[in-house]
C-alpha cells in the first residue's frame, strides 16, 4: 500500500537545492558493507569508490518494497560487475551504475548522475566523489525520465513479453511506473519550485498539477510498491497519462532548444 512518505524540497533562490544524501541505516548498510567487499575484491586498485543513492540515502526506504542504486566508479572504463547474492534479503534489487572517474566528474552523458549524487548520494566506500560533484541545481539536468518518455514507453510491451516468469514482469511494472509518476512530476517541477524522487510527493504534488488525471496517477505510484504481473492492470494506468506524458515531454524538449539558442 502506498504510504505518504518523502518530501519535496523547496529550490533556493539561486536555484540550488540541498544535499541530502546521508549515510545508510539497518539493515541496508549491512547489505551495502556486503556488496561493497565483493566489488573490492572483483575490481581490486580499479575500483575508486562506491556511492549510493536513492532512497536509502534519503530515509524514506521501506524493507520488502526498495532498492539499492549504486554507483561504482573506477579508474578504467569496466563492461560489468557481479553483485553478490545477499542470503539475509534474497529478493533485494541492486542496480548498478558503471562509471569511470572522467565520466563521473566530466562527461555530459553522466549529467543527471552528478546532479542526482549530488542531491541525494552518499559515498559508501573510498574515495569521495560525492563530494567533489558541483551543487545539485533545478534546471535541465535534474530531469531523468521525462525526456526519455517516448523510448521507455515503446519499450516496456516488449519487455513484458519476454519476461521469464510473473517476478520478472512484475519488476517491469515497478520500473515503469516508477519513471511515469516521476516524469510527470518533472514536467512541473521547476514552475512548483522544488524537488524530490519519492514516489508519493511525487504523486501528490504532479496530481495538484493535473487534477483530472489524480485517479490514475495515484493508481501508478500504488503500482510501484504493490506491483502487477497482469498486463491489463499496468494498461489501465498507464492508458489516461501517455498522451500527457508524450506532450510534456515534447514541451521539455522544445524549452530546452530555446534556452540553448538564448545562451
């Protein structure tokens, strides 16, 4: 069941928002100490730090229902990394971010990587990278689904269909909601003048926006924690807020031109 968890932190004047990321709680950072080992002793002198972000980092995690996203940096570019099978939490999703020191630091693709650590990461073993990430700001680069939004939604029937087994899609559903409720709210964030990735501001906060659509939006974000293997249950949340998504983004996009041209 959807809980009434997280917050939207308000944008200063400057545009800056606050960091914070904050070291992980029980259990999660037994989980996290467990992986981080495992990494060292795959990557050895390669590995240059370990981040985490997400809602661990953030206190609004909820056993049984989050996620580890981690971030490995390395000193030369790595194909992949193992995650170890963790015995105290067997179902825990660990998503990994693969990313070199120059990438992390410099390059233009890792944009929404550096603003979202900066935001809310925190360094977990080595070196803090972190730390040296430039102030998270509310602008074009804190927007991490919504410009997407035509891709991810073209791609999801088909991964449905090739899941293994109702795990698996049930999984496709969480990724997928998870970026619908999300894109929506970044496609007001900056006129609301705050920011947050949990799921239920975000909710709460893009219903506000789009009012007419409040019904499926919170049937999306109950789909994120209580997720549905059933095609025909994703569809119907999905179906009202496609078209709003596809014009938001289009919108994102054309404002983005501008501003290019104006700077």
């Amino acid at each position: 069941m959807l809980r009434a968890i997280g917050q939207a932190h308000p944008v200063r004047p400057s545009g800056q928002l606050p960091r914070i990321g904050m070291a992980p709680t029980a259990p999660w950072d037994g989980y996290v100490t467990q992986i981080c080992t495992a990494f060292s002793q795959a990557l050895g002198h390669e590995l240059l730090s370990v981040a985490l972000r997400g809602s661990t980092v953030r206190a609004t995690a909820v056993i049984g229902v989050s996620d580890l996203d981690m971030v490995v940096v390395t000193a030369r570019k790595v194909a992949e990394v193992e995650v170890p099978h963790i015995i105290a939490a067997p179902h825990l999703e660990v998503e990994v971010a693969l990313a070199t020191e120059e990438e992390l630091l410099n390059d233009p693709r890792f944009a929404w990587l550096r603003f979202n650590l900066a935001y809310c990461g925190h360094t977990v073993w080595g070196k803090d990278h972190v730390a040296d990430l430039p102030e998270p700001m509310l602008d074009r680069a804190a927007v991490g689904h919504l410009k997407s939004a035509d891709t991810w939604l073209a791609q999801w029937p088909s991964m449905f269909a090739e899941a293994a087994d109702a795990r698996e899609r049930e999984r496709i559903c969480v990724w997928l909601m998870k970026r619908v409720v999300r894109a929506l709210f970044e496609s007001i964030m900056r006129e609301e003048g705050a920011y947050t990735r949990d799921i239920y501001p975000c909710a709460d906060i893009a219903a506000r926006h789009y009012p007419m659509f409040r019904g499926a939006i919170f049937a999306a974000a109950e789909l994120v924690v209580t997720p549905s293997a059933d095609k025909s249950e994703i569809e119907a949340a999905l179906a009202p807020l496609q078209a709003t998504l596809l014009a938001a983004k289009d919108g994102f996009l054309a404002e983005t031109a501008a501003e290019t041209l104006r700077a």
